[in-house]
C-alpha cells in the first residue's frame, strides 16, 4: 500500500510503509498519482490530508479494497455542495455519513484507488491542478462503468469535526457543464435564480467554455473483478412470490425453480383474493410434489407491499430471492447469480429483467439507482427492521424505497446484466383490484402522485426535490389543456402542495 500525504492541493510526502519515495509531481496531486500507478501497478494507492495521516484506520484499509474495481474516500460534507441536487435525481447526493454509502462524490480528505483503475484511464481524464475537483470528475465518470465508488466513515478511526473542503459557484457550473446534458447548465441557473435568490451569471458564462467529459465505452471492462475475501461454499435461497389470480404464470415459475441447478431452500407463495366467495386457485401446490419447501399464505387483503413483507417474516435460507410471479429464468439462474454475489462480495444485487424483444444494454455490474422488487436477491442478515414500506401500497415508489433503506444501512444495491430474467408481463398484471385512492374525489388532484411525493420527502435533499418539481414542471406542461403560462403555474403549485399534504398523511401511517 503506499500513501501519498497531501496539504493545500500539493504532495507533502509519498510513503510505501515505512519507506519515503521521491515526489515528482509536488504541484499537482493528481499527476503524482498516475505516476505511482505506471510505477507500482500492482500497487494500492491510498490519499489523505496531512491531517488525518495519524487518524488512518491503516488495519482495515487493505480489507476495504477487496477486488480492483474499488474506490473509497470519506468526507464529512461535499465538495460541490448541496446545489448539485437541482440537476441529479439519483441515491448519490443524499450521502449517510455514517456507513459505507455509494456515491460518485469522492472526497479529497481520505481515499483509496487501485493502480489497476488509474492506468486504465491514464490520458482520458486531466490531471487537474484542484484535487477535489479531479477526484469527483473521476467518480462521475468511472461509476458508470462499473466501478464500485463509495464515502466510507472505516478509512478512519475517529470522525473528524473539521469539515471538507468546499467547491465555489464556478466549479460547480463547470462540473454541471463538463458532465451532465448541455440543459442541465442552464436549470441549474434557473433553480439558483428561483430557490437560492441567487443570480451566479458569471459561473455560468465561464462553464459555457467547457466541453463535456465522457470515457471511451467498456474502457474498464477489462479490469478483472478477482476478489482477496473469503468465499463461502454455497448461498442457500428462499424465495418470495405475492400473486394474484395468475395461476399459470405462477405454475411456470414453480417449475423453472424446480429445475434450478441450485434448488431454493423454500418459496414462500402469498396469494391475496379479495373475493370472500373464492378459495386459492394454486391447486396444484399441493397435488404435485416439489423439492423445496412451499410457504402457502392465502390472504384477502391486496397489495404487493403487504403480501411481501408477510413473506418476509417466513425467509429463513442466507438469502431471499425476491420475485415476480410472470417471470422465466434458465436453469442455472440462481447458481450464477449466488456465484456473482459471493465473487463480488455483495449483500443485494438486482439481476437483468427483460422483456423477450429487449436487449441488455449494461455489459458489466454496476452500481443501481433503484431496486428491483420482482428481481432482486438480498442477504438475510441484511433485512433486519427493513420491510415494504405501507405508505407506498397501491402506489409507487415501494421497490426504490426499500432499495434506499438498505443503502441507508450500508448496503449497496449492484445491478447484475447477467444471469438474465424474461418478464413476460402478464396481461392481468398491474393494479389488478383498483382500489380506491383517498384523493381521487379531491378538486384539486395531487401532482406527483403522493407516493412519489413521499419517496422524495423520505430520500431526497431539499434541492432535489426543487430540481425535481422545476423539471416536472416543464415536462407537464406540453402535456396538458392550459396554456395560460401563469395560470398553469397557480394551478401546478396547488397539486403540489397537495401531493405534499397526502405525502406527509402516507408517512404519519404504520411503517409495516
């Protein structure tokens, strides 16, 4: 491992254990570190600022970096600041300091990166004299592609008080510039003017200079994802499987799990029908055999979210296999998937789920915006007090809050492009029961829907949820009868306050 100890964006020393190398590039941080990497490419290059050096967790450090595709850095703030949420709606601006969270908002206090990862992209990123700056272009530009980017509190061993460097108004216009779509330059403007009372002209003419940053596709597909963690033997399943009236699809998933090169330890089934008059229509649960374990839970209340958690109190296996009754899978499908979280050392992935006439676009794992409740497989151990939130039943947005729940926890969520799942998307599917909404009889009609709405109280920043309502704003727009611009603008801010009023009604709800 060598460490490279910085002050004021220069090198103060470079140190491969007890040895001191030479500084080369003292005037630039970024520089010294791709020279270390063509020199020690087998190397571990860990940064920090000169005065966290003694507060290094050096112990845990190495155990951290268990395959190549890793970067870690720990701040207790952000370099670009809360503004950054006007223009990315994602899970990596809300960081939760407290455990290893993913985010490309890399921090120059204290970090790590493998020389593998630098001397893959060597000459297609610049050297940028302010480090902070590079380090957080790198993290926007690598996580894409498959590198896992985290802000991890375990690179030290206490938490500093002193808070991190921060970034002015016109490195923030520049970075929006340099990596978002060319629009997102001039909302960020727009939200600045309106939110913040701010009018930063100046920032924005200076990054309309800049062109866009992108790396060349699949640049680091190369790069092996070798693991030094110890591998378990097996990883023993259940799975969990809410149905209403689908019975043949239903039967078709029982059969490709029992011809699963890795048979599942049980699957629990939930069926609901709120017809008091009907029976279970999975007849055959009990008039064939199986060679796994069937859960059978008939209930007559509806809803996935309940049906789920119901199921979720049975899971006894080391994972859950979370899934949708209209989907088909190969016969290898849990095996590869149980050998893809073992290699990586993962605790929740969500695997690839297409229809027939799609094509995966994803070549390699990558770190997920959202979460997966029909296709997903998380660790047991993980799913302590973490259930499907209620306020999101006969709603929207339960599978991305139960995805932020586990990232909360210290849980990353990794999409997997392989093995492969085919949704068939049943024609019964969706809201099969209709049941009636509470705000549905309102004059004026919540907009977003109150579970989005309670998704973004719950999980965004508050300049995410003003980025988010200034682009719902336009996007709405085209969209409907008034074409009055002030009108539509009383009337908009009407429907969110009430989406606002129905949200907070969700939350005061039981949980679970």
């Amino acid at each position: 491992m060598l460490l490279l100890i910085h002050h004021q964006n220069k090198v103060v020393a470079v140190k491969d254990g007890d040895k001191q190398l030479s500084v080369l590039q003292p005037q630039n941080i970024a520089k010294q570190l791709f020279t270390l990497a063509k020199d020690f490419p087998d190397a571990l290059i860990v940064w920090c600022e000169v005065t966290q050096k003694d507060n290094l967790n050096l112990i845990e450090i190495p155990r951290l970096f268990h395959h190549h595709k890793i970067i870690h850095s720990f701040g207790n703030s952000t370099y670009l600041g809360d503004s950054i949420g006007f223009v990315e709606d994602s899970p990596f601006i809300k960081i939760n300091p407290k455990v290893p969270y993913p985010t490309w908002q890399l921090s120059s206090m204290v970090g790590g990166i493998t020389a593998t990862v630098l001397n893959a992209i060597a000459g297609k990123i610049p050297s940028e004299v302010n480090f902070a700056y590079f380090l957080n272009s790198l993290g926007k530009l690598v996580m894409p592609q498959g590198i896992f980017c985290y802000n991890n509190p375990n690179l030290l061993i206490e938490i500093p008080k002193k808070q991190s460097k921060k970034g002015t108004s016109f490195d923030l216009f520049r970075f929006v510039k340099q990596h978002y779509k060319h629009r997102w330059t001039f909302l960020l403007f727009l939200n600045m003017i309106y939110y913040e009372k701010k009018f930063p002209i100046f920032p924005l003419i200076a990054a309309l200079f800049y062109r866009n940053r992108k790396l060349p596709p699949e640049l680091l597909d190369k790069i092996p994802l070798a693991t030094n963690k110890y591998t378990e033997v097996a990883l023993s399943l259940d799975v969990v499987i809410p149905t209403i009236g689908r019975k043949k699809y239903v039967y078709a998933v029982l059969k490709d799990l029992a011809d699963q090169s890795l048979l599942p330890k049980k699957v629990i089934l939930v069926e609901q029908n709120p017809d008091l008059e009907c029976g279970s229509e999975l007849d055959f649960l009990t008039s064939e055999s199986w060679p796994f374990e069937v859960k059978h839970i008939f209930i007559r209340q509806t809803g996935a979210c309940n049906a789920r958690n119901l199921a979720l109190n049975e899971v006894t296996a080391a994972a859950v296999f979370l899934a949708d009754d209209d989907i088909r899978m190969g016969n290898d499908f849990l095996e590869q998937a149980s050998k893809k979280m073992i290699a990586l050392k993962v605790e929740a992935v969500t695997l690839s789920c297409l229809q027939e006439d799609e094509i995966e676009i994803n070549k390699t794992p990558i770190q997920w915006k959202s979460f997966g409740s029909g296709c997903s497989i998380v660790y047991t151990t993980t799913l302590k007090d973490i259930r499907f939130d209620m306020g999101f039943e006969n709603g929207f947005g339960e599978d991305a809050d139960f995805g932020m729940e586990l990232r909360n926890k210290g849980v990353d969520v990794i999409y997997l492009p392989h093995p492969q799942i085919t949704h068939l998307k049943a024609p019964v599917g969706g809201f099969r029961t209709q049941p009636k909404l509470e705000w549905e009889n309102e004059t004026t009609q919540p907009k977003p829907s109150p579970t989005i709405m309670l998704f973004h109280l719950k999980h965004r920043t508050k300049e995410q949820r003003q980025g988010y309502k200034t682009t719902l704003f336009f996007k709405y727009y085209p969209k409907q009868s008034i074409k009055n611009p002030f009108r539509y603008f009383r009337i908009f801010k009407a429907q969110w306050k009430q989406s606002v009023f129905w949200a907070e009604k969700l939350a005061g709800r039981d949980r679970y």
